[in-house]
C-alpha cells in the first residue's frame, strides 16, 4: 500500500508525476465558507517556481493552478477541493540513461525494488516537482489558520550559516535564497554558483516560524503536534533531518540551560526562553513553534557516480537535464506548507475535541 494522504481531519491527497501531464491535490475537510479563488494559492506556487535565478533548475513551469472542485460562488463548500498544476516543460528524453541504471542517492532502486519497475521520467513521483502540489494545498490550509502567521527562510548553505545578529525579516524577499541575512546571501551566491558550474550540489537547512498559535493545540501521546510537524517535514523530498526547538542541541544541555522559565503575564504566562520551540508534551505553549529542516545535495548530479544497472551490472552513470543545485532554496514555500498543514489539522482536532 502506498501512502499518498497525510493528516487527520484536514486531508490532503497528492497524485500525479514529474513527466505526466498534470500533478495536483485533493484537500478534504476543509470547513465551509472559507473564501476562496486561484489568487488566493497562486502566490505561494509563484515562489516555489522553478527557473526564477541561475541557482535553481531551468525547468520552466508557470504552475499556474486551477481549482476543478469544492469552491462555489468563491467559497468552500466543504466538499473535497481538487487543485490542478498542469506540467509544460517537460524533457523526458533527458532520462534515457536513468532508465538503464539507478542514480545513486537517488530513489530509482528504493522504487524498482518495492514495484518491480519505476518511472524513470525525473523520478516520477520522487521527484521534487510533487511539492507544487504540497504548496497548492498549503494555501487552503492558511484559511483554516487566519490567526497564524508562517514564515521560513534558508539559514545554511553548504555548511555556511547565517548570522542571527543580522537576521532581516524584509530582506528574505530580496535575494533568491530566501536569506534574512544580506551578507549571507551575498557568500551563497558564490558557494551555490560553484556547485552548480561543477556539475555538483550542496546542502541546506530551512528554519520555519509560526506565530500566534494558541496553546493546547496538539495531543500528548500519539497525537503530539511536534510529532506530526516532524512526519509532514520529513515526507519533503530530500529532507533528511528535522529538528523543533533547540533539537539536537538540547542534548548538550543542563536541565536548567534547557528551561522555558515562565512568570506571570499580562495575557497569561510569559517565557523567557523557547528551547521546546513552542510545544511541550506534544501540545503547543503558545509560543513561537520552531521547526528546523535539512535538505541533503540534490542527487542528480552531472558529476560520473559509481551504479550499477537492473541486471546488476557495475557501470557508470551522470545525470543530464535541468536540476537544483541546491534544493532546500525552493524548499523554503514547501516547508511552510507542511508547517500550515500540521497546525490547520490540528486546530480542527482541538475544536473537535474541546469545542
């Protein structure tokens, strides 16, 4: 069985390849009388555009989408909408070498192995071009969530890590790393551009920040939000890694170093310290929820890589075609998708719930 749905009672269905004619969603659950048009998502697929700067693919799709079901007179209705992104620029014949052979770090031989063939057409549903329809989604999510506002941002590249003291909200829109950090950016530039020109890839990690949730948002076991925002962040393509709040560096911490200290306040606690980043026991605090992502290199690489072919012969193999020289910058929309996703799901959970 393969899983292709993911949240609870705000669902989302994703279908669709790389190479095929079209690749959408299906969001369920959503309440009615949200208003609702094309615009509303439109933004969001405008920012996760491939072929906007030299430092992402060259693929060009406008990924203009249209909306076939469950709006009317622009309003949901609460019936199942269905989002489609028509794909343009297609080039399959790119791939006729990835047919005879796997791509290492690739999921060619992950997806021959559990189907027993694959479409080898940019990885057909492994490719990161399924995310156009996560961020499609993501946008009719951001309705059920008015009171939250979400913003990511690139904070490493290639091992190279942003400047906290510099950290410009505005400036994330003026460079295309998503950087809030202009010196940061400027250094990318160079590190990305000698990836890209070596045929090669580099890493990348995307912090999120959603503010405004309320507390008691989540579960305490099997429901937690933490653990939910950690499965929707690891089901990116490329995503390796996901930490909230301090993450793994709370594990170099003293019980006390690791506190979130609260003392009264004039709307409820105060904290004077977000090490949980937002969520304690699986419930959110009423602070800022901190999500961290890496994405590894991209895989398919114009550098000559040790593999073997479906009879299991040793051979050699390059990638050809238009790829992302670091896919963690296009990552940036992605993520703050899954995050509206998670927390619009769990909204409804808790008002289902607690009223």
């Amino acid at each position: 069985m393969s899983v292709n749905t993911f949240g609870r009672l705000l669902r989302f269905t994703t279908w669709g390849e790389s190479h095929g004619p079209a690749i959408g969603a299906v969001v369920d659950g959503c309440p009615p009388g949200l208003a609702i048009d094309e615009s509303v998502i439109q933004p969001f697929l405008d920012a996760r555009r491939p072929g906007q700067s030299k430092f992402t693919t060259q693929r060009q799709e406008p990924d203009q989408v249209r909306i076939l079901s469950g709006v009317f007179e622009g309003k949901t209705t609460g019936t199942p909408i269905s989002l489609m992104i028509e794909n343009v620029d297609q080039r399959s014949k790119d791939y006729s070498d990835v047919a005879k052979a796997y791509r290492p770090g690739h999921a060619d031989y992950a997806y021959d192995a559990k189907y027993g063939f694959r479409d080898y057409r940019g990885g057909g549903r492994s490719s990161a071009r399924e995310t156009a329809s996560r961020v499609a989604a993501g946008g009719v999510a951001r309705l059920v969530i008015p009171e939250v506002t979400i913003l990511a941002y690139v904070s490493e590249i290639g091992g190279d890590a942003i400047d906290m003291a510099n950290f410009d909200a505005a400036e994330i829109a003026n460079n295309p790393f998503f950087c809030p950090d202009a010196e940061a950016a400027k250094r990318w530039e160079k590190i990305v551009d000698d990836a890209r020109l070596a045929g090669s890839s580099v890493g990348a990690v995307v912090e999120c920040v959603a503010t405004g949730v309320p507390a008691g948002w989540g579960a305490p076991l099997y429901g937690k939000l933490d653990a939910d925002l950690a499965a929707a962040m690891m089901g990116i393509n490329a995503v390796k890694g996901v930490e909230i709040g301090d993450g793994f560096a709370a594990a170099r911490l003293t019980g006390e170093q690791n506190a979130d200290p609260m003392h009264p306040g004039t709307n409820g606690p105060e904290f004077s310290a977000n090490h949980a980043g937002g969520i304690a026991g699986g419930i959110s605090t009423g602070q800022p929820v901190l999500v961290r992502v890496a994405f590894k290199p991209t895989s398919s690489i114009l550098t000559p890589q040790p593999t073997i072919n479906r009879e299991g012969e040793a051979t050699e193999l390059f990638t050809k075609g238009r790829h992302d020289p670091c896919v963690g910058i296009r990552g940036v929309p992605v993520v703050e998708a899954m995050m509206a996703l998670v927390l619009a799901d769990h909204k409804l959970l808790h008002r289902g719930q607690c009223g």
